[in-house]
C-alpha cells in the first residue's frame, strides 16, 4: 500500500497499515511516517507489552476508542507478531477516513 496514506478505504471500511511500539510509555497515535519500501504507516505506540497478544489487543481498544467505533469493528488482519500491522475497520469507509485524517492532523484530498 504505498501512497500518501496509511490508510485505504474498501467496500466496508477502512484497511489500515500501522507500526507498533509496545511498551511505548503511554497510548497514542501519533504521526504518519514513510518506511524505507516507500509505504505509508500510521506509528502508534501502547503501554501493553507484546507477550500474549496484549499489546495487539491494546492497539486494537486504542483504535475502536479514538475511531469512536465498537471494538468488534476493529481487527488485526496481518502482522499478528511483526511491529508493521494490517487493521481491517468496518463502517463507512469515508467516513472513517475522515476521522483518520483528523487523528493523524492530515488533509483529506
């Protein structure tokens, strides 16, 4: 997904490529950053540490609570155990996008 941003809208929501720093200190989101491959990532950071799925489900109550969606509409569809995540958020993808966009303090196009 390389682009602008991390995000992408769907037929049902939003796909989402994020990078996670678990025992971060605190929970945010915090900036879009460029990897080096090019490819947009939201960075947000958890308190949880990466045993036992904690931090994922962290990142995951953090995205529903800041989205202002329920938690079941949030879900890890790749990167389980790598630090660079797929999150699948359904809904209105404009909708949504919006939202991501004032999360991130970007312009939507």
């Amino acid at each position: 997904m390389a682009g602008e941003y991390p995000w992408q809208v769907v037929a049902d929501g939003v796909l989402l490529v994020v990078r996670l720093t678990p025992r971060g200190g605190r929970d945010a989101i915090e900036a879009i950053e460029q990897m080096a491959d090019g490819r947009a990532v939201l960075k947000i950071r958890v308190r949880a540490a990466a045993s036992e799925g904690e931090a994922n489900a962290a990142l995951l109550r953090l995205l529903a609570k800041s989205l202002k969606v329920a938690s079941a509409q949030v879900s890890l569809v790749a990167g389980a155990s790598a630090r660079v995540k797929r999150i699948k958020i359904a809904g209105a993808g404009p909708g949504l996008a919006d939202a991501l966009h004032k999360i991130a303090g970007t312009q939507p196009p």
